[in-house]
C-alpha cells in the first residue's frame, strides 16, 4: 500500500482507491477485535477468577470487588484518550494504532501470569490492578483512533456502512471473549476454571495482539503532514474552540455506554444473581444475543446513510429512555432463556441506533486537527464515568436491595442522550466530513432553541 490514502470527500471514486480503502477498514478492525476482546475477558471471565484475588466475601461481594477493578481500568480511559489523541493528531493515526495494540498485549500477558492471593496475599489484586490500568490506557486511546481512521478512510455516502465495522469489532472482541468462556466452560470443570483455566483467555490474547501489530503495520495514514505539522493539532487549545460539540458527544455518550454495557457485560451477571439462571446458560443467552448484535450493526450504519446520522441518535435515545425499565423488570423476572434471549435482543437492537454509527457521529463533529483527540477524550470522559461503573453501581444498589435504582439511573441518562441529540446538528449539512464544516455555528443557535436562557 502507499503511504498516504486520499481523503478528499470530492475525489472521485475508483476501483483501486476502494479496494484500498476497504483493506484498511479491515486492517484496522483486526486491531480493534484483538483489542477488545482481551479488555473484555476480564468481564467475563470475573465470576471463576473474582475469588481467587477476592476470597473473602459472597458472590455478590467478590463480582463487586472484581467490577471496582474494571470500574478502575476505564478511569484510565480519559488519560489513554488525551494521550492517544494527541499522538494521533500530531504523529498520525497508525503510529497511535500501533502503540495501543502493543500496550493491549502487556497488559493481557501480565494478567495470564499473575499470582493469586494464596501465593502473594494484597499483592495479587494490586497487580491486577496495574495491568487492567494499562489495558485502560490502551483501550481509551483505540476507540478515538480507530473510529477517526474508520470515518476517514471510508467512502463518501457509505461512512456510516463502512464505520459500523468499529463496532462490529468492538462486539465481535466480546463475543470472542465470551465463546472462549463457553468453549473452557464445557472441557474443563468450575474447579479447574477458577484454578487456572481463566489464565487461557489472557495468553490467546497475548499473542492475538502481537498478529494486529504486524497487520496494523501495513496501514495507509490517512492525516495529511500539513495537520499533522500544525502547531494546533492535537492540543486543548485548538479543541476548546470546539467545546460545543464536545459537550454534546459527551451527553450522548454517557447513555449510550451505559445501556450499552447494561445489556452486554452486566447482563450475564443479572442473569446470574437476579434472574437466578445458572452461570453456562447464562453466558449462553449473552452469547447469543452478541452475535445477533454484531451482525445488525452493519444495517444500522447503512440505514443512518439514508435516512441520516441525527434520526438515529433521536430513534436510540429516544426509545431507549422508554424501554429500560419495563425491559430489565422483565429480563429479571423470568428464568425462560429464550424471552430471556427476546428481551436482550429489543434492548440491543434499539441501542444498535447509536452502536452502529458511534465512531463516525463523533467524527464528524471535529476538524481534523483535533479529531482524534475530540473523539478519543470525549467518549473515553463519559464512558469511564458511566459505561466503566455500570455494573459496579449495579450490583452495589442490588447489595443494598435498591436494584429497580438502577434501571431509573439508566433511563435517566438516556434522556440526556435524547436532549444532546436534538442539539446535534445534522452532519450532512454541518459536518467536517461531508457537511459545511460550520458546527460551531449550528450547535450555537440549535442550543439557544433546545435550551432557553
């Protein structure tokens, strides 16, 4: 491949440009799987290795104490975002790609050789906690990345197709994750898992981020040398000037990654503990409803193509704020796994709204000097805040015997999705991709007409 794919949104479309723009939506999505998928063994895997760093405790204590240490590794987020973010404006998307995918693998290869609480007492969960800030890092600087380098290298008309694959790979890491899970569950016993077989997962990730490394190295850049030698690239200066947006990203953000991990990586623990559906059947029912998942978000993405990016955010906020409590309150009260399965499946297809085009909605919104970093900070700001504390705060309002809180926690935060989305302008008229580039103006006089002084 060349160094360099063109960006322009005039250019005119041609064989060999789109087949390399397609090779580095796929070169780059093999990084993001690998990505994820190490950052969410961790949340699967929690219910065998949760008591071998947590002994001490209840079910419910040790998933409580497990979920503060996943809680801990999207703090880190915000950190990973601004670094990676900056690294990315100013060295290049790639460069930033590439050192996030390398930083993914230590962390997972640490937690694979971890000693246990038996072995090394407190030094056991503090190192564990050392390597899943490292996987935060990591994980806060690949979304703003990937998902700028996804909206640039896709073809004008189809981005919203093109960029959904962020998510697909975003799933796919999880539903490898939790098909791992599955295929451990059924060769070795409860027994083995928590003694040892949890380590598996780490390892294969390991060595998976070391193959995304090399494809990740033959990737075209798509930010130009006149951005990236910019003195305002990559800097808070240059991205204050765009604090509007920012906002807004933030306020649609925080209810999408909420639901988002309410109805993926909590979800099997809800079947677990409220549901009281047995731990395999339970991953089973997630399984399942990930691959569903994954496979609509592509649909979701074409369909905001047609009929635009903000008539999607409107439809996931929107329903969202109307379906979360009477969904959880039945998701809890049935031991059925198939209206289980049916249940999960409304949830994540009404949040498929915001998942399928969560990269290039952002995207948009910021010029390219600041783009990654805008991106990368805004979404990592409110996904560690709500997305990181779902099931923390979840399982710590089921402790206390306050559990329906949480399903109002969720909707409230939809609602503040659904006013961010009337704020947002429509990117295909005001849009720093396809649109005029004026969104600072637009989200001027949209706020002035949402919200009265």
């Amino acid at each position: 491949m060349s160094d360099a794919i063109a960006i322009d949104p005039s250019r005119p479309d041609d064989p060999e440009d789109r087949r390399r723009r397609i090779f580095a939506i796929v070169g780059s999505s093999s990084g993001n799987l690998v990505e994820w998928f190490d950052f969410y063994c961790y949340a699967f895997f929690a219910l065998y290795f949760a008591p071998v760093f947590f002994p001490e405790g209840d079910d419910t204590s040790q998933l409580l104490k497990s979920a503060a240490v996943f809680a801990v590794g999207f703090f880190m987020r915000p950190i990973g975002g601004w670094l990676f973010g900056r690294i990315a404006d100013r060295l290049g998307r790639k460069t930033s790609m590439m050192i996030s995918v390398l930083m993914m693998c230590g962390g997972s290869l640490m937690i694979a050789v971890l000693p246990t609480y038996a072995s090394v007492g407190h030094w056991a969960p503090a190192l564990l906690l050392l390597a899943r800030m490292i996987q935060g890092l990591s994980v806060g600087g690949e979304y703003g990345t990937s998902a700028t380098y996804m909206s640039e290298v896709a073809l004008k008309g189809q981005r919203g197709f093109f960029a959904s694959f962020q998510y697909v790979t975003l799933i796919g890491g999880q539903l490898l994750a939790s098909l791992v899970l599955i295929i451990l569950q059924s060769v070795l016993t409860a027994q083995q898992l928590t003694a040892w077989g949890w380590r598996i997962p780490f390892l294969i990730g390991a060595m998976a981020a070391v193959v995304a490394l090399f494809l990740r190295s033959s990737l075209a850049e798509t930010a130009t040398k006149e951005d990236m030698a910019s003195k305002e690239s990559g800097t808070f200066a240059a991205l204050f000037k765009h604090w509007r947006a920012f906002c807004v990203v933030l306020a649609y953000t925080a209810g999408g990654s909420l639901s988002f991990y309410t109805f993926t990586t909590y979800m099997p623990k809800y079947l677990f503990n409220t549901a009281h559906i047995d731990k395999i059947t339970a991953s089973q029912i997630s399984t399942a409803a990930l691959l569903v998942y994954m496979v609509i978000q592509p649909f979701f993405g074409w369909l905001s193509d047609r009929i635009g990016r903000k008539t999607n955010m409107l439809l996931y906020s929107g329903l969202g704020t109307l379906m979360v409590v009477p969904l959880m309150t039945a998701i809890g009260a049935t031991t059925n796994p198939y209206l289980s399965f049916g249940l999960i499946m409304i949830g994540l297809t009404v949040i498929s709204f915001y998942t399928g085009i969560s990269g290039i909605v952002k995207a948009e919104l910021f010029p390219t000097q600041v783009r990654a970093l805008g991106v990368g900070l805004s979404y990592a700001v409110a996904n560690s805040i709500f997305g990181g504390t779902a099931e923390m705060v979840a399982l710590y309002l089921k402790q206390i015997g306050s559990e329906s809180s949480f399903f109002w926690y969720v909707t409230a935060m939809l609602a503040i999705a659904f006013i961010g989305s009337l704020i947002m302008p429509n990117p295909k008229r005001h849009g720093y991709l396809d649109g005029d580039g004026t969104v600072e103006e637009a989200l001027m006089r949209k706020s002035r007409r949402v919200v009265p002084a």
